[in-house]
C-alpha cells in the first residue's frame, strides 16, 4: 500500500511538471493586461481575436497538416528504413545509423541553410511542398531510432517460425514483424510530430510564397513582444488535442476489446 | 530477409540519406574550408582549437552528459511505473501531449515560473527556504532541457519495458533471486536497447542546443549549438560554423560507435 | 496491423479534410489570386487594420510573412525561390543588401508622401540620397532602468553601470555592436571605431563590468524587466517603449556621451514581382494620418514629421522617445565596417561571453 501510493505521487508530481508550464500559459491567457506578467483582470477578449483572424487560422491548419503528413510519410519511409537496417552486417548497419543521426546534431540552422541552397539550387519551388519534405527529412531519424530497438529484441526466431510455416515476405511483414513493432511505429509517428510542430528554423529557410507556419509566426513576433492572442490559440490546441486523444484511446480500447489480434 | 524486399524497403530510406543526409554533410564540409572573404582556408580548423571553442566544447559536452544522465534517471521510473498503471497506453500518450505546445511558448513560462517573483520562488518562501535565483543559472538550464527531451526518453524505455514476459520476472523470483539482482540480471539487460535509444536522442541533440541558452541561462551557459547559431545568423561567418558542425557530426559518430545497438540472438 | 491500418486511414483523411479546409480559405482570402503583394516583415510590426484598408483603397491582397533577424531575412533574400515585395531591414543590413546588388532602386516619383520625413532622417551614411531605402521606425540604444528597486537612483552615463552598487543588476542586450558599443561610448569613442587598442581598451573595460551583468539576453528582456527580474537593462528604445507601457516603475535614458541611432527601412528587394503596388505601399504608409495610426499600434519612434500631428500629444512630447536635435547630434548610425573588422567585434565579443562567469 505505502508503495503504491509512493508510486503515485512520484507520477503525479512528474505530470505535474510536465503540465505547469502548460497551465501557466492557460492562465494567462485570460489577463487583460495584455502580457505574460502581471494578471489583471479577467477577460476573453483573446480569445475573439482569433476567431477574427483568418490568416492565424490559415497558419493553425497549415501547420497541423505538415505535422500529419510528414509524420506519416517519415513514420513509412523510416520502418521499412529500420525493418531493412536489422538484417545489414554490423559494419553497414553501424554506418547507416551514424548517417541516420546527423540531422538529429545538426543545429536547426545548418539544416534549414543546407536545405535552402539544396532546394533552390534544383530549383524547387518553395512552400507546401518544401516545407513537407524537409519536414519529412528531419523526422526520418527519430523514427528510426525509436523502432529499431523493437526490431532488435525481436527473436529471429519468429520470423524464420513464420517462414517454416509457409508465410511469404508480405505476410511474414504484416503478420509478424509491424504488430511486434507497432509500440515503436506509434513512438516514432508521435515523436515525428513533436519535432515537425516544435520545428522554426528549417521551416523559416525553406518556406516561401505566403506559406506560413505557427512556430514562424510565434517566433517572429518576439521582437514585439508575443500576443496573449498565441497562448489563447495554444490553449484551444491543447484541449483539442486532450480531446482527440482521449477519444482515439476510447475508440483503440473498443477495437482491442473485440479480440483484434495484435501484440499490444 | 531476402535480399529483393530488402532493396525495396531501401530504397526510400537510402535516398533519403543522399538527399537530405550525404548532400548537406558534403556541403557543410565544402563550406569549413572558406573564411569570411569566401578565400579557401583551413584556418578555421585552427581556430577551432583555441581555448575559446575547447572551451565551449568542453562545456558542451558537460551539460550534454548531465541532461542526459537526469533524464534517464527521471525517465526510467517514471517508464516503469506507467506500464503498472491501468490505463497505461493513455498516460504515455499524456506524456508526450506537452511537447506539442510550441517551445518559445513554453521558454517564456518558465522564464515566468523560475522569475524572482514567480511560483518556485514562492513555494521556496513558503516551505522556509526563501527566495534564490533560480533564472539563469545551471540549475534551471539543466532543468528545461531535462523537461523537453523527456518524452524522448521515457518512450523507447516504456516500449521495452512493456514487452517484458512476466513470466520471465516470476521465473526469477521463484529461484529466490532478490529485487535488486532481478532488475541488474534480467529487467536492466532486456531494456538495454530501450535505455542506448533513448540515451541516442537525448545526448546527440542535448550537444547541439540552442536559444535555451540564452532563454533561460541567460548566456551564462555556451554551447557549440549556440556558436554554430551566432555564426551563421549575426556574424554570418558560415566557414567557421561549419567547422563546428563538422566536429559535432564527428563527436556523434564517436557516441553512437560506443552505444551501438545489439541484435537479439546475434 | 488493423490498427496500424486505422490510424493510417484516419491521419490521411484527417489531412484530406483539412488541406480543403486551406484551400477553400486561402481562395476565399484571395492569397492564391493574381493582384498580391508580398510583404516581408517582423511579427506584429504593422496595424493589420491599416493594411485591410490599403487592400480595399486599391484592391491588391497583401500576404504577410514574418522574420525575426535581420540575418536570416538576408539569407532568403538572397536565395530567391520565393517572392518577397517590400521587406523591412534595419540600416546597417540595408547597405549590406545595396552591397549585394539585392535591392530595386526606389522610383521617388511613385512616393510622393515622402516629402512628409524629417531631413534629420534622410540622406544618411547608409544609404546617400534614400535611392533604396525609407525609413519606417527608427530609434536609439538606451539604459533602462526601475526607479522603484533602484530607489530613485538616476542614470545619465554610461559610466554608471560600472557602478559597484549595482552587483547582479543588469540585463546586456545579446549584440556585438552594441555591447561593444557601449564599451566604446563610454571611453568617448565612437560606435563605429576600428582602432584594434581603443577596441581592446573597451573590451578590457566591459570585462569589469562582469560582476554587474545579471545575464546577456534578446527579446525576453521584455518579459523579464516588466516582471521586475532585474533592474536595469540595455535596450533599443522600442523594447524600451514595450517595456514602460507595462511597468510604470521603468525610465529611459540615452546617455550623454552618445548611443547609436537606428532604424527600419521600407525596401523593395530583387524578389519583388509586384513592384508598382510596393510602390504604392510604401506611399500609403507614409500617409501622415496612416502613419500616425501605425505608429499609436506598434509604439515605435516615427520619422515622419507631419504624423506627429496626429499623434496625442504626450507621445509626441515625450524627450525620451523623440529626443531634442541636440542630443540626436551626438547619436551615431553605425557604418558597415567591412567584414573584417566586424569579424573582430564579434570575436571580442564572444570571448567576452564566455570568461563571464
């Protein structure tokens, strides 16, 4: 009993810090005052702003479809990137894995500077598309390291079972090796999508053509000073997301509850 | 695996490393060789191993090695004890939720929080220990980092740990083994993949921060991020923060050498 | 793997759903039309009200981008790949970009509400006749300093933060030019001095000054000042401004022995496509009733004389903000100084930075 509860509080004071700062920002949010010190006084009016300001509205959805995508589309290409790194001879795997990991050291800055002059230096356009793909590239990593050491605690064993038993490449990979890595998918998928919403600097160099995002925008109103009109938006995201996550819990509990075969 | 499907599944990734992995590097090594008069030079080299860089690199590393080493400690527990909790897969999710709030943001809270006048101060007034400076000092630097890259931490190790076999931890229990000896022997070996993972995206980014230097350790604290940072924004003196980057990309190579993953039955 | 195959479907449809949802915006807010002008800016720099008017008066969409350094606006720049109409360096960058052959030379014909700017603001080193270049906001570098914590000291010299009184008190501004600077002024150097003793001599002298400095910071000085985390800060008198607004215990100054002039410039940069409409931009803004609007929005000094009319009076009258002639004699535009010896400043000033402690 004392250890559960010893258990509890040590959770709940790790929540606790992980929300602060969150609450903090919710706080404020309501102050007329007009900055981050000093409340004084209640008032929505923040909260108005938003919803007259299409631009800001415009830069919220840009920004969640790039964090989508990109984590998708580096969720696929780094899997299959790790599934095929596993089975490499340590040499080549140990190689790989450096390369994998250079945009993890590199500052934000020589990544985005380094895209920039790659991207005009093809001549590609810049916006949408340019934006989604170096997102797509900084976030390959992340979900590589994050699946491969599932990939590597899987017995070979199950594989080569599975094989014996007559399963072709197609089914030995989506009948064994994705279920036992699906923690390590979702890890990497979620991982992705905190470094795509978290990201200014290669955003801020490779985007172009009005195509704005919210880090960018939040960034680059610093030198006046950040609007309280940003931590109301923040608020409203987060209790979207709190929602959402809360009804994508309820929703994978059912489809679990219905004996769907997967390792958890 | 057959090699075909292996080819296939390379494809994407392995173009992926030329295009926005080999290409960048090449660049950045291009560019270490030129001074600021875009003269070639390997004087920038040189200069890298004046104090001021050893220095900073020295420092780098230090803190690196501390937000490392405390995000472990925080994050194991905290991995351990959530897959003991019922609802486990939507407390890790709760975990991460936070880090989707932008950065700045959260910087500026904190710059709040930690501020002379701001909640620590008054809680340490309260319980009797009066207020400290807690801004711009290693303390709160250590403590912001250690806060942003905990979600990278926690998951990798909540993921191994998940898939223990309870079986196997009754097992050892039953051959009398003590607390202790069970997590050293089993529980430890088998998370070990979890812990290098987790030690990989915590340490190699940690090397590299940035505006968190000046946020919240009100440049008190130097990294090599932030020099890389100042020399291609203020000074513009892209050569020499090339250079850096080029030692960093080499420092990474020497870290992931040392925590190289095994594979199970290999 | 089925949820695996869920959350794969409902990720794509969610981003189907929502790359519509822009879309259809984006058409409606006329970003995707022919009749736009991109407009290259710091966040919240302008009246967004203002610039609604300037869409519906002549019937051109602006699309507004942001930066949050003179630097890393200068590297899209010069990139290219995307079009920028009118951009807002600060001077010292304005040459530099005249330098790089990345500027539109301005067609004075097309502006006529430039005869509304104050002679003291033109034809300045940076750029000789305003062939590229006018200004939008301009200011000075300054001490800030809280009456109530410091308990009525006054400051008129740079002198004064050396100071042993002030131990921990100070909050520097994170710039090369102007710590340095600062160093320099308080000598009875110039700002744009490159004698390698007199630079040396400052260095030495800011070393002293260490036991004194809180911390070495950017645009969070704001925050930190209002919520009284130090006492004095070295500021641009823009963030001065900000500053005072929230937190009656703060005052300006600009020391005696001199301080640096600034500004933010309209420029028309080689990216541009619509360069008649950034024309007729710059003239809107330059509109002394605009101007006066604009400048009561983003608190910042403007150097267009006829739009202090407009402005209330305490704004206008206030010495700290819109200095006498006198003392702007004394203030200096700092002059680009050729890499070399920028390159010094900046290294002085990082080892300045790391043997703080």
């Amino acid at each position: 009993m004392g250890k559960k509860s010893a258990a509890n509080i040590f959770l709940i004071f790790m929540f606790f810090i992980l929300y602060a700062p969150i609450f903090y920002l919710i706080f404020y949010s309501f102050n007329s005052g007009g900055t981050m010190s000093g409340f004084d006084g209640f008032t929505w009016e923040w909260y108005e702003e938003i919803f007259q300001d299409t631009r800001l509205f415009i830069i919220v959805l840009n920004t969640v479809v790039i964090a989508l995508l990109s984590a998708l589309i580096s969720t696929i290409i780094g899997v299959f990137g790790a599934i095929a790194l596993r089975s490499l001879k340590q040499r080549q795997q140990q190689t790989l894995l450096a390369l994998n990991n250079v945009l993890i050291v590199s500052p934000d800055v020589i990544i985005g500077a380094s895209f920039l002059i790659l991207f005009t230096f093809i001549g590609f356009q810049l916006g949408f598309y340019s934006v989604l793909l170096s997102h797509i590239a900084f976030s390959i990593p992340i979900v590589v390291l994050m699946v491969l050491p599932k990939l590597m605690e899987m017995s070979p064993s199950l594989v080569d079972a599975a094989k014996d038993l007559g399963a072709n490449s197609w089914e030995v990979l989506t009948k064994v090796v994705l279920p036992y890595i699906t923690p390590g998918i979702f890890a990497g998928f979620f991982m992705a999508l905190t470094y795509s919403m978290d990201d200014f600097a290669v955003t801020f160099f490779v985007t172009g053509n009005g195509f704005t995002t919210l880090s960018v925008e939040i960034y680059s109103m610093a030198r006046q000073g950040i609007s309280l009109t940003i931590n109301a938006l923040s608020t409203i995201l987060f209790l979207v997301t709190i929602v959402l996550v809360l009804i994508y819990y309820y929703l994978s509990q059912r489809s679990g509850v219905k004996g769907v075969n997967f390792r958890k | 695996m057959e090699n075909k499907t292996r080819t296939l599944y390379m494809i994407p990734y392995i173009g992926w490393i030329i295009l926005f992995v080999v290409a960048p590097i090449a660049l950045v090594v291009y560019y270490s060789f030129f001074d600021i008069h875009g003269n070639f030079t390997v004087g920038n080299y040189g200069k890298f191993f004046t104090p001021v860089y050893l220095k900073m690199a020295i420092s780098s590393f230090w803190y690196a090695f501390l937000i490392t080493i405390i995000s472990l400690a925080a994050a194991y527990p905290t991995a351990y004890l959530l897959t003991k909790t019922k609802h486990k897969q939507l407390w890790l999710l709760l975990i991460i939720v936070p880090s989707w709030v932008n950065l700045l943001l959260k910087a500026y809270a904190f710059i709040g929080i930690f501020g002379a006048h701001g909640a620590a101060n008054q809680f340490l007034d309260i319980i009797g220990i009066g207020t400290k400076q807690l801004l711009f000092t290693d303390f709160s630097f250590v403590f912001v980092s250690v806060y942003i890259f905990i979600p990278f931490m926690i998951l990798p190790i909540f993921n191994a740990l998940d898939n223990l076999n309870p079986s196997l931890l009754d097992a050892t229990k039953d051959l009398g083994a003590s607390k202790w000896t069970t997590f050293r022997r089993v529980i430890l070996p088998l998370t070990l993949n979890g812990v290098k993972s987790g030690i990989q995206v915590v340490f190699i980014p940690s090397l590299s921060l940035f505006m968190l230097t000046r946020l919240i350790a009100g440049n008190r604290v130097i990294t090599l991020g932030t020099a890389i940072e100042q020399h291609f924004l203020v000074t513009q003196d892209w050569g020499m923060g090339s250079t850096i980057a080029v030692f960093l990309i080499i420092a990474m190579f020497l870290i992931m050498a040392l925590t190289g993953f095994r594979r199970r039955g290999a | 793997m089925k949820k695996l195959m869920q959350a794969f479907i409902a990720v794509l449809l969610l981003s189907a759903v929502l790359l519509t949802a822009i879309n259809r915006l984006n058409a409606t807010e006329g970003y995707s039309g022919e009749n736009t002008l991109t407009v290259f800016n710091w966040g919240d720099y302008i009246d967004m009200e203002l610039v609604e008017q300037f869409e519906e008066e002549t019937g051109i969409t602006v699309i507004y981008e942001t930066f949050d350094s003179n630097e890393a606006m200068l590297t899209k720049i010069q990139q290219g790949g995307t079009t920028y109409d009118i951009a807002v360096p600060s001077e010292y960058m304005v040459q530099k970009m005249m330098e790089e052959d990345l500027l539109v030379e301005l067609d004075h014909s097309k502006i006529p509400n430039m005869k509304y700017l104050d002679e003291r603001f033109m034809d300045l080193s940076y750029d000789p006749g305003n062939k590229y270049s006018l200004p939008y906001f301009w200011g000075t570098v300054g001490i800030v300093y809280n009456t109530k914590l410091l308990e009525g000291k006054e400051f008129s010299s740079w002198n004064d933060l050396w100071d042993p009184a002030l131990e921990n008190d100070i909050l520097l501004v994170d710039g090369a030019r102007e710590v340095i600077g600062m160093g320099l002024n308080s000598l009875g150097y110039s700002l744009n001095d490159t004698n390698r003793d007199h630079l040396q001599e400052a260095y030495e002298k800011l070393t002293k000054l260490t036991p004194n400095i809180k911390a070495i910071v950017g645009d969070e000085n704001k925050l930190l000042m209002q919520n009284e985390e130090a006492a004095i800060a070295v500021v641009w008198s823009g963030d001065a401004a900000d500053m005072m607004w929230e937190n009656e215990n703060l005052d300006y100054v600009v020391p005696e022995e001199g301080s640096n002039l600034w500004f933010d410039t309209f420029v028309i940069p080689k990216t541009a496509k619509n360069i008649e409409g950034a024309h007729q931009f710059i003239n809107f803004f330059l509109d002394p009733e605009i101007n006066a609007l604009n400048t009561e929005y983003v608190s910042y000094s403007t150097p267009n004389k006829e739009a202090l009319k407009y402005m209330p009076e305490d704004m206008v009258e206030d010495e700290r903000f819109y200095p006498s002639p006198e003392l702007t004699e004394r203030l200096e535009v700092y002059e680009n100084l050729g890499r070399e010896h920028l390159a010094y400043y900046n290294d002085l000033f990082l080892e300045f930075k790391m043997y703080r402690k």
